[in-house]
C-alpha cells in the first residue's frame, strides 16, 4: 500500500507505504499527462517492509498517479493531488 497527501505545487509532501520486502530499496514515480514520468525520490524500507520520505513535489496542479516500486519486484500506487500555493 501506499498513501500521500496534498501538497502545494513546490512543497513536500510524505509518502508512506507498507507491504515491502525487508530492506527492499523503492523509486517513488509520478505518471504525468502526456505520458512524461518523474522520478520523485524513494529510500530503503525498513525490516518490516515499510517506508516513509519526504518528496518535494515541482508540478503543475492536478491529480497524478504515484507508484512505488521495489528493487525485489514489490509495487505500490496511491493518487497525489497538487494544488496551488496558497
């Protein structure tokens, strides 16, 4: 599983996922429009295959698909909603 939350175009945002295999390093991407793909970051999941990081996010506004991807094969997808700077 994977969760993210809003976040204002050029802020940082948390992603945290689960379901991992122990020490499994993960690529967090974010499918945009038009079919351009943006590696946003990723890091290593702990023991119990969970994962939490910081990503800044530099989109345009708008619902994206994020998917998580695991070094052993593992995969995770969650929405991220980019909003405008208040």
């Amino acid at each position: 599983s994977l969760v993210a939350g809003v976040v204002e175009t050029g802020g940082v945002t948390t992603v945290w996922g689960a379901g991992f295999m122990a020490n499994e390093t993960v690529t967090v991407v974010v499918f945009g429009g038009g079919g351009t793909d943006t590696i946003l970051g990723g890091g290593g999941a702990n023991s119990f295959g969970a994962l939490m990081t910081d990503m800044t996010v530099n989109m345009d506004p708008g619902i994206y698909s994020l998917k998580a991807m695991g070094s052993l094969g593992s995969e995770a997808t969650a929405p991220l909603l980019v909003v405008e700077p208040k």
